[in-house]
C-alpha cells in the first residue's frame, strides 16, 4: 500500500494532469512490490505535459531535481539521468507497471538508482530487498542488464555527438586535407 497517494493524486488534478500523464518514481516503487513504507511520494510528468505545469514550478525544476508540492509529495524530473535515463525514457520505452491505475516505474530502476548512489538509506533499503526472498522475488534482475545497456547507449549518443561537434569545429578551424575528412 502506498501512502499518500490521495494527497498526490489531489495535487496531480490542482495542476490539471490526467492520470496517463504522470508516473510514480522514487522509492514508492519498491513500496509498492511489498517493500518498507514509503515516507512521501514522488511523480514525473510525461513531455507533452509539462505545459501545464505552472511556469513558477517549471523554473524551479531548470536549477533543482525535484520540487515539493505538499508536505508528502514531489514533482521530480529526470529523477534517474544518472542512469542515463530521461522522463522522456520512461514514458516512450514501457519501463513501468500499474499502480491502481497510475504508472509507477518499475522497481528495477529504482533498485539501479539505489545501486548506484549508496546513500546510507538506500544500502538499507538494498539490504532488505537482498535478504526478503519474497521482495527479491517480484523484481526482474534481468531488466538491470537491459539499464545498463541503455545507460551506455545513452553515454555512448552523448560522446558521438560530443565528438562530432568537436570533429566539425576542428574541420572548420584548420581547414584539414580532404584525406582527413574521409574523401580521397
């Protein structure tokens, strides 16, 4: 059972998304698979409406991760770039299960997301998921392999284009030889 999950569905309607809109991100996810309480409640919003989301609370989000909307709830974006892993990623590649009829990210992400900052509550909440083989059981270890994979390709796009624009920069400094640039 998650909790607070009316006082994040009141704020979701005062902004005016619908339910397939949003996702429920954060630790709500292992909550949510029979993990420990969750202490508040965090959700993202899919590209095509952030529109709706007042200007104020968009400009919070330019220079912070998340912003409090309640005393329990958060509106978050890119929670998981450290993963490599946009909003725009969740939404577009079905890395989400239901939630009485919200979408909730897959636990998996989280566990990753936990793996990789290692904050003191996040080894415990590692812990737990380690030693509750009924926990251990729902999660899909399987779909690490494929983050990993997703996180590498999104460092690996970054770096091509970083690449690229340095490469054609360069070009046009010093006017390299045609052999250099591929031709014959």
């Amino acid at each position: 059972m998650l909790f607070y999950f009316s006082e994040m569905m009141q704020d979701v309607r005062r902004l005016g998304l619908s339910e397939d809109e949003i996702m429920i991100v954060g630790s709500s996810a292992i909550t949510a698979c029979g993990g420990r309480k969750n202490n508040d409640i965090e959700f993202c919003v899919c590209r095509h409406a952030w529109k709706k989301v007042p200007l104020c609370v968009r400009f919070r989000l330019l220079f912070l991760d998340h912003t409090d909307l309640s005393e329990h709830v958060d509106l978050f974006r890119n929670r998981y770039l450290n993963l490599g892993i946009q909003d725009y990623d969740l939404f577009t590649h079905n890395v989400f299960r239901y939630y009485e009829g919200i979408k909730i990210v897959s636990p998996e992400i989280e566990y990753a997301y936990k793996e990789k900052l290692l904050r003191p509550k996040d080894t415990v909440d590692l812990k737990e998921i380690e030693s509750d083989l009924a926990l251990k059981n729902k999660f899909d270890f399987r779909a690490l392999e494929y983050i990993k994979l997703f996180r590498l390709s999104f460092w690996n796009s970054i770096y091509v284009k970083l690449r690229v624009i340095f490469w054609k920069g360069f070009e046009k400094i010093h006017r390299l030889p045609k052999l250099f640039l591929g031709g014959g």
